[in-house]
C-alpha cells in the first residue's frame, strides 16, 4: 500500500474544513491529480485538487451550510472552487464522458471512482488520495509509470487523444516534466498520427499550452523532439531553420545572466528574424495586442547590429531591448545589457514644444523637427541633464538658421 509522505499543506485549515464538510453523513472527498503526483515525486505542489462522488448541488449545500464560499467555476462539467481560511480548493463530482468531438465533452455525473479515472488523460495524473491518511488508489499503473518516469495515456492512446487533441501537446509537455528514458511507444505513436488533428483546436488552447512548455527550465530537449515528430509543421509552421542554434544560444545568455525563463522571448527564438512573420503568428495564436508587438519588436530587431542597450530600450522599451540582447548578443553583451537595464526606466525629454518657440522658433513644423534632432542627439549620449539638452536645442537652433 501506497501513502503520501507528508507535506504540509496536507495540514491547511481550509483543506481541513473541506473535507469535514463534504464528509460529513456518508459523504466522501478525496485528492486528486497533480497534488498527489507532485507529492509523491517531493515536488512543490501549487494546486490541490479534490474529487468526491457528490453532486455539484450537494457539494454547494455542504460547503455554504459549514460557513464556506463557494464559486461556480465550472458548474456545467460539476467543478466548484471552495474558498476557505484564505485557501482555494477546486471540487469536481466523478464524471463519466457521454460524448466528446476532440474539442470538448459532454459529460455525466457520476459514483465510480475507477470510472473517473478512466476518463483522464495518464495514468500519472490518475492518482487519487484519502485526505487524513494519505492512502493512494491507483486503477491504470500510475505509480509504476511515475517510478519509471513513463508518461502513457490510460488505455486506448488514440482514443483518449480522440477525446481531447491538445492531449498531444500535453504528453510532450508532461514528457519534459517527468519523463525519464525512452518515450512509451504506443502514446508516442498515437501523438505522431494524431498531429493533424491539432488543427480543430482553438488557437488559444494551442498558445497556451506551447508556451506552458516554451516556459519549463529547458524546453530544447522536448521542442527538438517535437520538431522531428513534425508537429510544428502543424502549429508553427514559420518555425526558423536556424531554431536550434538561437534557442541554444538564447538559453546560454539566460543562465549567463540568471534572467527568468520567458515563453515568448523563446517563441521568438524559434521564429525567422521578421517582425511581419512575428506578427502573423501571435494574430494566429490570439496573443494580447501588447504580446503581439513584444513579439513582432524582439523578432524585427534580432538580426540588426544592435544599439547600445539604453538605446535600444528607448525605441522598444526596457523588456524587449533586454529580451533582443539576450536572443542576438553574445553572453558578455547579454550579461551587461541585463545588469544595465535592471531597475532603468527609459527616460523622457527633458525639453518641450513651447520651450522652442519661446526662443524664438516660429510654430509649426520646424518645432517638431527641433524637437527630434535634439532628441535623437540626447538618446545618442546617453540621456544627459537638462543643461547638456538646453546647450544641444541651442546648437540645433544655430544650424538651423545657418
């Protein structure tokens, strides 16, 4: 018999009061998922899920009677999220699939525990665990596939793929988290003849689970993997093919400089160094208009010589001058273009319109021709006070009237 080691959120107040609730007169709970594979692997452990056999109503009228605040979250699938002692637990009642098109499923409340787990995705994700005394059920080999670093889908490959496409995507994001050896050989086959597939997903889901891998420590090993299974042909196609040798260096300048891992400075690495394919790609991939010109600034920028780093940061911002140098400079460059952009806001021109035209500059054009030769003259030397400014107006000013 399998049990948890201990952990200390397995003793938080409000996991505590949740379970007393929904235990309560016959009731059962149990943890499930992620908490109890992180658990049992010594890895820190963010979400703790729990499943019970309750149907959403009860588990409302349960929570709410105990004093606890219960949001809907995702009612229609029978999940609800308990908040307690300032501690969010998500809830969801066994459930058995009634339909599924690889997109979304239609699902049936269910009492089978086995029958839950079944319609989960792998056998590592498939644990579930008695709350007070840690005792873990395992229905598909689960612990055996965690022991092994084996990430396997639960039973028929295909089909649990077939209910879900962005399984694809999550085996090779799981293979890079816990896998160990060698691929499991019919998941790996599965994911490979699937890849078409992906195309039906929404390009939400696509992002969002690319850069949940883009994001691990080192992604190079898995995206490498992913390139010869050929599913970037698939969800990113202007995939550069030079990726190799940029995300190489770009994870060099990163450790070099201990700068955080950043999905999208990596999804840069992977693209040609054109702000117009940048843009293509982050409109396909519904990114924020902000991620979008982050994007298209890192990848227009990368095969220029690069500006001095404030320089550079005064026509991109600090964020994105410092992501380029990490991408394009050497690890010296990137090191000390990090370390000067840390803490430094780009500042603004110490000089204003009326400023010109009090000495004597007619309004109009010419103001704003002033104002930009001054400009690029004060981002030239480094952002001086505002007496080397004044002294630079002056010396605009005199050529211009030569």
């Amino acid at each position: 018999m399998t049990r948890l080691p201990e952990a200390e959120w397995r003793h938080g107040d409000g996991l505590r009061r949740i379970v007393i609730a929904l235990q309560a007169r016959g009731g059962a709970v149990k943890l499930v998922g992620g908490a109890v594979r992180d658990t049992l692997l010594g890895l820190p452990v963010a979400d703790i899920d729990l499943a019970t056999p309750l149907t959403p109503d009860q588990v409302m009228h349960r929570l709410e009677k105990a004093g606890i605040k219960v949001v809907p979250t995702g009612i229609a699938h029978g999940t609800v999220t308990a908040i307690a002692s300032h501690e969010r637990h998500e809830i969801t009642t066994l459930r058995r699939d009634v339909a599924t098109d690889g997109r979304r499923a239609t699902v049936a409340f269910a009492d089978d525990w086995r029958e839950d787990a079944a319609r989960r995705d792998f056998t590592i994700n498939a644990l579930y665990a008695d709350p007070a005394t840690g005792e873990v059920d395992d229905y598909f080999g689960g612990l055996a596939d965690l022991a092994a670093g084996r990430i396997r889908f639960i039973g028929d490959a295909a089909t649990r793929i077939a209910e879900d496409h962005l399984r694809i995507l999550r085996f090779y994001r799981f293979v890079a988290r816990f896998g160990q050896g060698e691929l499991d050989g019919e998941s790996h086959a599965a994911v490979i003849a699937a890849r078409q597939s992906l195309k039906s997903l929404s390009r939400e889901r696509v992002a969002d689970e690319l850069t949940k891998i883009l994001a691990l420590p080192d992604p190079r090993p898995i995206v490498h993997q992913m390139a010869r299974d050929g599913m970037f042909e698939v969800i990113l196609p202007e995939l550069a093919p030079d990726f190799a040798a940029a995300l190489d260096r770009l994870l060099a300048n990163e450790a070099a400089a201990t700068a955080s891992p950043s999905a999208f400075r990596r999804l840069a690495a992977l693209l040609p160094p054109a702000a117009p394919t940048a843009e293509d790609v982050a409109s396909r991939l519904r990114l924020s208009s902000r991620q979008r010109k982050h994007l298209a600034a890192l990848a227009g920028r990368r095969a220029t010589p690069l500006p001095p780093p404030r320089q550079l940061a005064h026509a991109v911002g600090v964020e994105a001058a410092t992501d380029i140098y990490l991408l394009a400079a050497g690890p010296h460059e990137a090191v000390d273009a990090v370390h000067l952009l840390a803490g430094w806001t780009v500042p603004e021109l110490p000089l204003k319109g009326g400023e010109i035209v009090a000495r004597g500059v007619t309004a109009g054009p010419q103001v704003a021709t002033l104002l930009k030769a001054v400009e690029a003259a004060w981002v030239a030397e480094d952002f001086p006070d505002r007496a080397r400014v004044a002294a630079l107006l002056d010396q605009k000013i005199g050529l211009a009237s030569d």
